[in-house]
C-alpha cells in the first residue's frame, strides 16, 4: 500500500533526494492533481529551531505567485515526518542540461536568464531572498520554461549551518563572498550566484573549482575570474560585462535589484545598449579583463583610481583580511580543522548503509559528500532499496581531507508488470518474444502438456499469472501444448464430398495433417475429393501427413455423358461415404 501524508497525499514513486529532503511525486486525493512532495530527512527532526525556522520560511514563500516560481501548496506534519507540498514540474534542472548541451547559444542562454531573472526580482520585492541560486534548483520543462524552486528553504537550512554544516557543500560553486564570509546575505548575493549560473550557461564551466569546498569558497574571496569570452569566444562584449559586473566580489558594485539586471538581459536580446558599460571600455577591453583584474573593473566610473602600488597592496590586504575571516568563521565552527592541519583522512565502508546515515560517516571522516551530485541508482538482486552498493573511494583507503565520495544506491530488484501470453493461446516464440521485450530476463522454463484443444506449440498456462508484478529477472514457466494424445484410427473415407467438408473431418475431427493435391477428373465434379492416401479404412496414426486429391473438373456433367462404369463408380464412392470409417 501506498504511503498517504496528511490522509490526502498519496506517494506516486521517489524522484529525487538533497541534503535536506527526499522528494516524492505524489496525489493530491483532494483536489485530483500530481504534486511534489519533500519531506524532511531524519536528521532535522530533533532540531526544534530548526523546524519552527522551516515552516515559517516554507509559508512566506508560499505567498509568491509568478510564473517562474514552483508554488508551494501546503506544509505539514505527518508523526514526526515534516513535508512541504509543491507544485509538480514535468522536466529537468538546468545542472543536467548545462552538462548535455553547454556552452549555450546567447539566445538559449538570455531565455533561461531573463526568466530566472524575473522570479528572483518577483522574490525580492517580497522580502524574500533565495540565497541558494543554483543550477540544481531551477527546473526547465520540455518547452523551456523555466521554474526556480526552494525559495525560502535555503534560508532556513543557512541559518542551521552550525549543527548541519554538510548542506553548504553542494552550493559553494554559487557561493557569494559574503556568504563564504559568514556575513548576512542579501538580494545582492542572490544575483551574485545567478551570474555564475550565466557563465556556466556560456562557458560549461563555473569560474571558480577546486578539490574541497574550502579551496573553492577561498578562490571566491580571492581569484580573479577568467572572463568567459576566453573559454567561448561567441559571448558578446555586453553579455560579458552583465556577467561579470553580477560576480563582483563586492556587492555595491553588483546591479543593485534584480530588476536592474533584467533591464540589462533585455537590452542585449533587443540589440540596445546595456545600462552600464564601466566594467570593459571599449578602447581597452583586453587590459582592463586581462591585466587590471576584477576589482578594478568593476569600479565605478568616476570614483579616482590610487596610483598602482598603493591599489595592489590595498586590494592584496583585503583578500588576506577576506581569507583569514572565513577560516576564522570556519575553523570557529568545527569545519575542516582536520583539513588545515591533519593531511589524510580514512575512508569509512559504507556498504549496506542508507544515505542519511553514510552523510554521517563521511561527515565525520571529514570527507566531502552532496547528495544532489554524488549518489546514482542501479537496480540490485542483492542489496536492499535505498541501501549502498559501492563507494568511491574504496572503503579504508586512505585519501585528503575534503576529497568527494560518490556512492551507488540500490533501486531493490527491479520489477515490472508481466505479460499476457496465455490469452487467445499465443504460440510459443511469440510469448518468448513479448516476455522478453517487456524486459524480464530470467530463464523461462518450457513445459509440454498435451492438449486436445489448444494448438501444438502453443502457451495453455503462465507462472507468473498475467499483469503480476514479478521480478524483471524472476524465473519463468509457460506451459506448451504438445498437441492431442495421438492415436491409431482407421482412415475416414471422405471420396466424393467437397474438398472444404473433407478437410474439416480429415483436420479438426480426425486430427491428421492434411496435404491437397489435384488432378482432372471426368467422373467426379470440380472440388470434389477423388482419393485419399492411406485409403479409406487402412489404419493411420493421429498427427500423421495424408494426401487428399482434389478434382479439378470437368466432371460427369461437363462431359455431357456418363457411361455405365462412371455411373457404377459413383454410386460405390456414394455407398462408401456413408460407411463408418471407425471401429
């Protein structure tokens, strides 16, 4: 039986699963509707704060309405599982078809950012800050809308980073400065993590990657990014400067609104001029993105730049201030001390273990995991559904601290609905041909049974019955006709009856396997039967090949005459046909 939340919503299968939530597509029973059910993992269920935080962010953002946005219907409690019901998208997140398709053309790619754009700025200007713009979070149906989804939860999984410090790991390659920083976010770094999902969109790659989280989140404090027209020389110079004016690592020099960097996007799919074009001069673009670096680019215009020492020591302070602060904040909340100074680390044997309780191994081994990227599905004779069947690394290999485990998780035996082959009695290669097309595989075992009724060869009965829910790989048993019993009869005399009447007796009645041949005949009548071999009343055995000969005519009355030996003839096949033929 299905499992139903809150008496209404009954779950269809398991589509996904975060660090935060399993997500389910369900049934509203009310309303008669597919919906997305996420239901919180285990491991937040203790935390009071924690749940009073979600629900109350889950509800605020319940009351955004755009087009863009993935609605929020209900959030409840069902015992001690709490979920959130949402609205349920057919399609892919925008990180699958980064990896399929990109670097994207500058039309595909302002189309998904202008609708991007427009449900963060519809967010905003309700209070309402995403601070967990990713790829992964934004969905993209089959005609290319666009849906950005968990508005409001990041909010409230961010604020319990202390206790469940794993959650960020999967987000720190859209990571603002201020955020890595452990400052308060704001609309800004929501803009700041959508400009890297445009110079993923353009490029197939984010400016910023590393072997740890760490390493990254200080690349985002420090490391100038390469300007994308490096890695894809299509990126006009004005799609460019938008994106690299949102990834500036100071927020005032980011488009102040959302609504700003959509004026932009608009501009450059109608061909005006961008809002702001201090970030590249034209007369001097290669220097200002090649030699100046990021800082200096996207400062305002009529600010008065320092002689060139004092700038490069001024903005070298502010990257090692930058940097000791966020090892500060991290190291002051229990992260990655074994990475600073301990080198390696021990990989725990996750086999057998389900995802929440292997997030806690690798947590604990200091080890990098995200349930997002790192975890795919095989089915399994052998493992248990939702348990782990493999891991990389190995279990007990030694390995950095940081380094990312990828686990495989078992589907359970994989099942389907078995055919119908005994229905109208299908021969034999069809059903074998059907059961495996259907995609079981397991051996089919073949047993005759002989049947007066059903055809040689064909199936009389099934194991499994048809529409069983049966294992893909399950043994398999058709039961096959051999034919009737066969015995020895006598052979029927059917001289003189038409050929359709002689083949019903010789075929159905008598269970003989019947060859026609013809021949001209002036005594007997076109179509008529003129001799059978074996003879009529020689003993034959059931199953066994007889020749009936057929005439092809003229005939007696074609002729126009009939002698007396025609006439006798006729009259003996007559006094034969009505002679017993058995026993």
């Amino acid at each position: 039986m299905s499992k139903i939340f809150g008496g209404r919503y009954e779950v269809l299968e398991r589509i996904g699963a975060g660090g935060m939530a399993i997500v389910y597509k369900a049934k509203d029973l009310l309303l008669n509707r597919v919906v997305t059910i996420k239901v919180l993992r285990e491991q937040f269920v203790t935390d009071e704060d924690f749940i009073r935080r979600f629900r109350r962010e889950a509800q605020s953002a319940a009351s955004l309405s755009h087009p863009n946005i993935v609605s929020i219907y209900d959030v409840g409690k069902d015992g001690d599982t709490e979920y959130i019901v949402m609205e349920y998208v057919e399609g892919r997140n925008l990180k699958e078809i980064i990896r399929e398709y990109a670097p994207l053309s500058t039309d595909q790619a302002i189309n998904l950012a202008r609708q991007i754009t427009g449900a963060i700025q519809n967010a905003h200007e309700n209070h309402i800050i995403h601070r967990d713009i990713k790829p992964h979070n934004i969905l993209v149906t089959a005609e290319g809308n666009v849906k950005v989804t968990d508005f409001g939860i990041a909010r409230a999984v961010s604020s319990a980073t202390v206790t469940h410090t794993g959650d960020i790991v999967g987000s720190v390659h859209y990571l603002s400065p201020e955020q890595a920083k452990g400052i308060q976010s704001n609309e800004r770094s929501d803009i700041y993590s959508l400009g890297i999902v445009l110079y993923e969109l353009l490029t197939g790659k984010v400016p910023y990657d590393g072997e740890t989280p760490i390493a990254i989140a200080l690349k985002h404090l420090q490391q100038d990014p390469e300007p994308p027209s490096r890695l894809n020389p299509r990126i006009s110079k004005d799609f460019e400067a938008v994106i690299m004016r949102a990834i500036s690592k100071s927020p005032e020099q980011r488009y102040s609104s959302a609504k700003e960097l959509l004026e932009d996007l608009n501009n450059i799919q109608t061909g005006r001029p961008i809002s702001w074009s201090g970030i590249f001069p034209a007369d001097d673009l290669e220097k200002t993105q090649t030699h100046i670096g990021i800082v200096r680019a996207v400062a305002p215009v009529d600010i008065k730049e320092p002689s060139p020492p004092k700038k490069v020591n001024k903005s070298r302070r502010l990257w090692i201030v930058g940097g000791l602060v966020l090892l500060l904040v991290l190291i002051g909340g229990g992260l990655l001390w074994n990475f600073i100074f301990v080198g390696t680390t021990t990989v725990p044997d996750l086999a057998g273990k389900t995802v929440p309780v292997a997030e806690d191994f690798i947590k604990s081994a200091q080890l990098t995991f995200n349930p997002d990227t790192d975890v795919t599905t095989q089915f399994s004779d052998d493992v248990d559904k939702d348990r782990i069947i493999s891991q990389d690394p190995e279990a007990g290999s030694k390995v950095k601290v940081g380094r990312t485990v990828k686990i495989v998780v078992g589907k359970g035996v994989d099942i389907g609905q078995f055919p119908d082959v005994k229905t109208g009695h299908m021969a034999k290669d069809n059903a074998i041909f059907l059961i495996q097309t259907a995609g079981f595989t397991g051996d089919i075992n073949i047993v005759e049974r002989m049947s007066p009724d059903v055809p040689k060869n064909a199936v009389i009965d099934q194991d499994p019955l048809p529409k069983a829910t049966w294992p893909k790989n399950g043994n398999i048993t058709l039961i096959v006709s051999s034919g009737p019993e066969l015995t020895t009869i006598n052979m029927p005399n059917v001289i003189g009856k038409p050929s359709a009447e002689a083949q019903r007796i010789l075929e159905d009645e008598y269970k003989l396997v019947l060859k026609v041949q013809s021949a001209d005949s002036n005594m007997f009548p076109k179509d008529s039967v003129i001799s059978t071999t074996p003879n009529p009343g020689e003993s034959v055995k059931q199953g066994s090949e007889v020749t009936m000969v057929v005439s092809r005519g003229p005939g007696p009355i074609a002729q126009g005459i009939m002698d007396h030996e025609s006439i006798y003839r006729v009259l003996i096949a007559e006094a034969l046909a009505v002679i017993p033929a058995k026993g």
